[in-house]
C-alpha cells in the first residue's frame, strides 16, 4: 500500500469537490483527507452546500469533522471570494440566493463561450456544462480549453482569456460583498476574505471589515511565506481571525489537503465569532 505522508495541519479550511470545480467527489475528498492525517475540514465549495450532508456522513465514519462552509462569489468593484464557515445548508435565504447562483452560473458559461468565440476561440458551452457534475466554472473552460489544443496549460488558459480582467472573464457574482456577509451570518456563520494576496483582494480590505468580515486566510498555496506572515500581523491589527487552507481542487494540480491550514484552536476562535441567528 502506498504510504501518505501526513498533513502538516490537522485542520484544513479550504477545499473544494465535484459540486463545484473539483476533481473529487465529496466522498472521495473526506477520504483522501482522513488518509492524509485531517481532522477538521471545511468543504468550501463555490456558491453551494450541496456536498455538506455526503461529506458529513463519510467524516463520521472517518473521524474527520466537517464544517460546513461555502466560498461566496460577492462584489466589490470586482469579484471576491468570501468563504462562509459554520453556517445552516437549509437557511431559507442561504438556499434561495445559492439556487440563483446555479441558475447563472449556467448562462455564465455560455456567456464565456460567446466571448471566446469573439477571440476565434470555438468552444461549445453545451460541452462544457457536460463536463461539470457539479457548478460550472472556468476551471471546467480551462480543462477543455487545454484538452482542445487552443492553450498549452491550465494557468496559460487563465493569463490569456479567463482570468479576473482577461477578455473572456464574466464575474459570477451576483451579491455585493455587503448582502452576501450579511447572507453569511444570517445564516449562522463567519466570514472570512479568501486568498487575500491573489490579484490584490487585500486592497478591498477596509470595504469588507465595515461589512463585518471575521477573518483573512493568511495561509494558502498562492502566498509565500512573507506574505503569509504580512497578513496575520494585518489580522492581528484589525482584530479579524487568521485561517488558512489548501485549496485543494485535484491531485495533479496545487496543494493537497492538510498542506496549508490552521492549529485546531483557530477553529474555536473562529465559531466564537458566529452571530445569534
Ligand atoms: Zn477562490
Ligand atoms: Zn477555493
């Protein structure tokens, strides 16, 4: 049997499966987390809950707790990515918003594919949303857009056409960085601001803690380790709590589970946080 070299973290606050744009199934995910030495992981999916109850039911017999979360598309003169943690997957007001996210992320994708074809980028979006068992997204484009020849890799599909800003890219977003906070703690949860070092999300910062944002991830792959350490002084400073998290998407690609995270004790600190729903 091959052996698994264990998660540097216990708790891990970030990852994501096949209900939005990862390669594994809830299942699949909470397995590879437990055999990689995880006791606490949030499944933060993009705009859905969808896999929390599965996840639940295989971290029960894994030993591994799951915390339901969601990372939430909102905007705030751009898209960011807040992650919701601690909150009700059966929120009357959470399920109603999350269901318009599914609806758009639909038309999204054919949106996408329209301004690919603008740029001589034939792309058909019918195959797309076939390629997605869960919300469609732009990494669900990249991989065909690899797959089909018209980009060597992953990253080059992003710098040239779907990237924040690139020609291709429409926001996902369908709340203010405002409503989808307050969508968060009505439903029971704590709002964090996801990678804040990637394209300048940290800019945002005064924005979201008047929205009452909890907490920064200060720990993901994308931040070095001067970054990393930047952002928790800035947590420390503005009284937000310090997270972190792998990710995760797919085995071939980025950090595995438990490979960025957070001690145990940040999880108290964080439910401590949540509102009165
Ligand atoms: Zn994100
Ligand atoms: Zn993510």
């Amino acid at each position: 049997m091959k052996r698994v070299a264990p998660a540097p973290y216990t708790a891990d606050l970030h990852a994501h499966s096949t209900c939005s744009d990862g390669a594994l199934s809830p299942t699949a995910l909470v397995e590879l987390a437990a055999r990689r030495g995880v006791r606490h992981l949030a499944l933060t999916d993009h705009d859905t809950v969808q896999g929390i109850a599965e996840a639940r039911d295989v971290g029960r017999r894994r030993g591994v707790q799951i915390i339901a979360a969601l990372e939430l598309s909102v905007w705030e003169e751009r898209e960011l990515h807040v992650l919701g943690y601690y909150v009700d997957p059966d929120h009357p007001a959470l399920r109603e918003n999350l269901q318009d996210y599914r609806t758009a992320r639909t038309r999204r994708v054919h949106d996408i594919c329209e301004r690919l074809a603008e740029l001589g980028v034939h792309l058909d979006a019918e195959q797309v949303l076939a390629s997605a068992a869960g919300n469609p997204g732009r990494p669900h484009i990249a991989h065909l857009l690899v797959k089909g020849g018209h980009v060597r890799s992953f990253d080059e599909a992003f710098q040239r056409y779907l990237g924040n800003g690139k020609p291709a890219c429409v926001p996902s977003a369908r709340l203010s960085a405002a409503d989808g906070i307050a969508l968060i703690h009505a439903a029971g949860g704590v709002a964090v601001l996801a990678h804040p070092g990637v394209e300048g999300a940290e800019g945002h910062l005064d924005a979201l803690v008047a929205h009452g944002l909890d907490g920064l991830e200060c720990s993901h792959p994308a931040h070095d380790a001067a970054t990393t350490r930047r952002l928790r002084g800035v947590a420390e400073t503005r009284g937000l709590v310090a997270t972190g998290g792998s990710d995760f998407h797919r085995s071939e690609r980025g950090s595995a589970p438990g490979s960025h995270g957070v001690e145990p004790v940040i999880l108290a600190r964080l439910h401590a946080r949540r509102r009165a729903a």
